[in-house]
C-alpha cells in the first residue's frame, strides 16, 4: 500500500483541488492525509468523491490556519481514535495482515504551543502497542541549517523537538521515501509501505 501526506495551503479553490484529484488520479494512494486546508470539515469530506477515495475524515481549519483531512478507499479498514486541530490518530488494516497505526501531524503554528504536540506524540507512543507510522509536516527542524526565514529558531526549541524524535522512534532512512514538489507549489510525501516496522516518524520539516 501506499501513504501520502501533502501540504496544500488551502483547498477552498479549483485549482488546488484540481492538482491534487490529477495527483491522486495518477498514484492511486490507500490513504492521502492533507493538511492546512484552510477550509471548514464539510469542505474536505466532501471532495472525497472528486479525489477518487470512498471515505473521508477531517478536522476543520480555525478561520484561515490549519485544517486537516484523511481520505481512504474500501480495500482497507480505517479507525478513527481521538483527534485534535493538529492530528489524526488511526487505526488501519488490510486485509490479511495485522493491524498498525497511523497519526497524521500537523504542527502547531505558534512556536510557544508546540510542545503540546510533542506531549501528544510522546503520549501516542508510550500507551500504543501497535506498529506505529507518523507522518506530516511538524513546522519545525532538527538543526538551525534546515531552517528558513528571518528569524532564528532557538536551541531549547530545536532540542525539544530532537527529544520527541528520539523517544517516538526516530527517522525514517531516506530510501523508503520520497519528497515531490508538484505544480501548485504544494509538497508531498509518499512511503511506499513493505511491512511496518515497530515505530517510525516519517518528516517534512521545513
């Protein structure tokens, strides 16, 4: 199966929406995670239809900010557990395998809130049993280098994130993934899943 997470800055226009139903046509993921939406849960679930998937779940944005949305088809069962503004927390099995879960992030937007987040992930972790996938954009990096914009990230932000990372499992290599930027400027991941191993985040950073 296949597992993709995109950052679309929005989908309250056609043309996002049409970028990413020619994507979804073209790979045919099991399960497509967006996030930023920007838009009202209605909205996203709504488009399930249009993308090509069966179902649908989505967090809606607050006013402009935020906003996240999974969609998967019939050939795999999907469990919905607790969610938040910035995760999706799931459940999913195909058919003869064993169960794993699968948490959709997206990072909290104020810097000053964003170990909430970690406290989140750390919780996920400490009380799962299962085979566990993370995957999303986290609005934060692992060294200063990766960072991009005007102001400095500081240690003890950086460090904080560094923790989450060790304790949840660490980093999926790069082999297993890819990065794709595509024509509306949106960036996707994809991970192409063989089995999964005990516990991985899978990460965009920037």
């Amino acid at each position: 199966m296949s597992c993709f997470s995109w950052n679309c800055r929005g989908l309250g226009n056609a043309a996002t929406v049409k970028e990413l139903r020619d994507f979804t046509k073209s790979v045919a993921p099991s399960v497509l995670c967006v996030l930023e939406t920007q838009v009202r849960k209605a909205r996203v679930e709504g488009l399930k239809g249009t993308l090509g998937f069966d179902n649908a779940f989505a967090v809606s944005s607050s006013g402009r900010s935020g906003g996240m949305g999974i969609f998967w088809n019939n050939k795999i069962r999907l469990e919905i557990l607790p969610y938040s503004q910035y995760h999706i927390d799931a459940i999913v099995t195909e058919t003869g395998s064993e169960p794993w879960r699968l948490t959709c992030v997206y990072g909290e937007a104020q810097t000053s809130e964003r170990f909430k987040t970690w406290n989140m992930l750390n919780h996920i972790k400490s009380s799962n049993a299962l085979p566990w996938l993370c995957i999303g954009d986290f609005n934060e990096v692992l060294h200063r280098s990766e960072h991009e914009g005007v102001q400095e990230c500081s240690y003890a932000q950086i460090e904080g994130f560094r923790e989450m990372v060790d304790v949840c499992g660490g980093l999926l290599k790069r082999k297993w993934w890819e990065a794709l930027t595509v024509e509306c400027g949106g960036t996707v991941l994809c991970l192409h899943l063989n089995g999964i191993p005990a516990s991985l985040l899978l990460l965009y950073t920037t």
